[in-house]
C-alpha cells in the first residue's frame, strides 16, 4: 500500500520505518527542513519506562496552583484565553484521582515496556548510532517522606512488568559515584535497572537516513493544511506546496493534530505543554554523571549523551509560545550545577523549548477515527522517545489488520 505519514518527528520517523519494515511504499511529509526539528529536537534523552507515572495526579492541581506565584514548581499554571487551554485542562483536572492516576500509568508503563523491546529490535536491525546509554536511570528524592511515598507508587510499574528497585543513599551512590559529594542530600532513588538513555534527535534523523537508502521518500517545507476527502475516506492531504496522494494515511502531527484532525470531525484532546532544555559541552578532565536520572523534588533530569550533558526541566501549560531567554533556565542551571559542579562547561549553554503533545490522561491517541483510511499516533506527550516504538509497531499492526500485542484501553481516537 502507498502510505503517507504526516509528521517527521520521532513518532514519525519510527512509524515510517515500520510500516516500510511491512512492505509498504511510503513518503514522509512535514513542514520542517529535517527530521526532529519541533517537539523532538532537544529532549530529556530518558528512555524511561521507570518513569511513566501519570503526570495527572493528586498532587498535580496544587502544585499547579502554587505556581502562579512560585517560579520553583516543576508544573507551572500559565492561563491564557484559547478555549482549547481551558476544554484541556479541565479533562485534565478531572484524571487527578488516584483512581485515574493509577489506571493511566499502568496504561502507559505497559506501552514504554513493550516499546522499549520493540526499540531494541530496530536497533538491532538498522544499527543507528543515537549515543546510547544502558545501566539504568536514577529518580532520586531529597525528602524521607517523599522518597517513601514514591517506593509505595513504584509498586504500580513492578506490578506492569517494570524492573525498578529502591535505593537508599548509599545505593544511590554505588550506582553513580558522580552523586557522592551531595550523598546527605539525598533520601533514596528509585533506580529504573532497565531503563537508558539516548539522543532522540540523533536517532530520528539516522533512522530517516536508513530510511532513505531503502526508498522510502521524505518532503520537507510541507505544512499540511487540510485534507481532500470523499465519503470516509482521504483521497489527498492538501499542504501549502500543493496536495499529496496516497492510499493510506497516518497522522502524526504531534501540537498540531488536533487543528488538521478538526476538519475531518475529530476532537483530539492534545494541548501543547512547553519543556524547556539546556546541551552543556562536558570537556576533557570533568565529572559529568554516568547515567541519567531525575532530581524529583525539582523535576530537574539530566542525561550524558556523548560528549554533551542534557538537562531539562518544567512542564510549563501555557499555550504554542515556544520563547524563552536565560531566566527561564536559572533554576534547572542552579539545580545541575549543585549535582555536577564539575560535570559540563556551564559558560557555553544551548537553550531550547519545546511543545509536548499533551493528552489529560498521559497516554497517546492511535488507531483509526471515522475515515477508513485514517490512522492516528500522536499525543505521545512527555514519553514521545519512550513510547514511539510501541506506538508505530502498534500502527503498523492497526494498518494490516493484525491485532496489536498490548491491548489499546484508553489510547483510542475518541468517538
């Protein structure tokens, strides 16, 4: 079949490479210059199925509301006028039960699972450099009484299959000596033993590469517009370079689905929420940590990737704004510095933001909406590295008729 798939991040880049792996002729269409341009350019680097807790929780409606005057929260309410901002934030008001918390991360930590066996495959398969790193990833907490309330929530991933332990201090330390110096400050970690890190970016874009050598064909500077249908089905996506043919279609336009997905009837709940990241050249003769983690009282992670040091931080629910200057990063940079004070040259910063395609739940939109030669694979949100993979094998499955081999509860297109 002729596939055309909307978007060349992460999600899209992934889902060409499985439907291709499946036999199908396909194009890749997205309005950047190169692949991993937008929401995949500088992420956390966190491979991270130890981490897949619902950003929705009990907890979240306070500290969202603290942030209206605190500029330290690791979630930061910044309310603006779009109606799109309130419909959203209201379903997501309405998933911070421990009910719903517990059900969306068991939901999403059995995707990053399966993702992540699917992600070694490819690897295996294409042998693209990402700069990639095993041993595990530290989530580590300052406070007892939070370090012992994240023990009890953990249970909920080794339940689905996660491989995550609880570290005390000394643990935490064994496992990355780069933490000695600021041991006392440090309750516990809960250590994700299988989870790793990598470059997204770096990925995507060998991948894309790999792809190309194999046929399949990618048009950049293409904004997709709009669509060209008759009855249920799509016979063109209309993009600002003139419309694109196929036979099969899937949308993975991350921030910007709901707005083509608006047109064919379907209300996608995906809201951008902003991150912001900072690269850090290490340098010869440093100490930078040896695998990456999360400082969890601050939501500050870091990641190694080769030469560099990536630091993110803040889950900023603002709006499609993606500027930022230095003051934005002055707490992540303070938090670091304090961890690693001899692990990056922190004179020669590389600012970015980015938009994270959000759900209320935490968990992607996939399969087919109305239109019978339709797919979806977005709203992967803060796990887009983590659960691609999954994501696109699950889409490949979907396009083939073939039952996908984790069940799709509460990841469908909404009726």
């Amino acid at each position: 079949m002729k596939i055309l798939v909307l978007g060349a991040g992460i999600a899209g880049v992934t889902t060409a490479y499985e439907l291709a792996r499946a036999g199908h002729d396909v194009t890749v269409v997205d309005r950047e210059a190169e692949p991993a341009a937008f929401t995949s350019y500088a992420n956390a680097g966190l491979f991270a199925p130890g981490h897949s807790h619902a950003w929705s929780s009990p907890a979240a409606p306070m500290i969202l509301l603290k942030s209206l005057w605190r500029n330290d929260q690791a979630l930061r309410f910044r309310p603006n006028l779009d109606p799109a901002f309130w419909s959203w934030m209201w379903r997501f008001w309405n998933e911070c039960s421990t009910e719903c918390a517990e059900r969306n991360t068991a939901r999403k930590v059995r995707l990053c699972m399966y993702s992540q066996s699917v992600f070694h495959e490819t690897v295996a398969a294409t042998g693209v450099a990402y700069d990639g790193r095993r041993g595990g990833l530290l989530y580590f907490y300052r406070d007892p009484k939070a370090f012992e309330a994240a023990v009890a929530r953990s249970r909920i991933l080794s339940d689905n299959g996660c491989d995550v332990t609880a570290l005390d201090r000394e643990g935490v330390v064994a496992t990355d000596p780069a933490l000695a110096h600021v041991s006392e400050r440090i309750a516990g970690a809960i250590y994700g033993r299988g989870d790793e890190s990598g470059d997204c970016r770096k990925f995507a874009l060998g991948l894309a590469a790999w792809l190309q050598d194999k046929g399949v064909a990618f048009k950049f500077g293409s904004a997709v517009t709009g669509f060209e249908t008759r009855g249920r089905r799509i016979e063109a996506v209309v993009t600002d370079r003139g419309p694109v043919s196929a036979e099969g279609y899937v949308l993975c336009l991350g921030v910007y689905s709901p707005h083509v997905a608006r047109q064919l009837g379907a209300k996608l709940p995906i809201y951008p929420v902003k991150g912001y990241s900072v690269t850090l050249p290490v340098g010869k003769g440093r100490t930078p940590p040896t695998i990456g983690g999360v400082d969890e009282e601050s939501l500050v992670a870091y990641c190694p990737l080769g030469d560099r040091l990536r630091v993110t931080a803040t889950a900023e629910f603002s709006g499609y704004g993606r500027e930022h200057g230095p003051k934005d990063f002055r707490h992540m940079m303070k938090v670091v510095r304090e961890l690693f004070p001899d692990g990056a040259d922190y004179d020669q910063p590389d600012y970015w933001a980015g938009l994270r395609p959000m759900t209320p739940t935490g968990a992607p939109i996939l399969g087919q909406g109305r239109h019978a030669n339709l797919w979806y694979n977005t709203g992967l949100g803060h796990m887009g590295w983590t659960m691609s993979h999954g994501a696109a094998r699950i889409t490949a499955d979907l396009v083939a008729g073939r039952t996908p081999a984790i069940g799709l509860d509460g990841m469908t297109v909404p009726a």
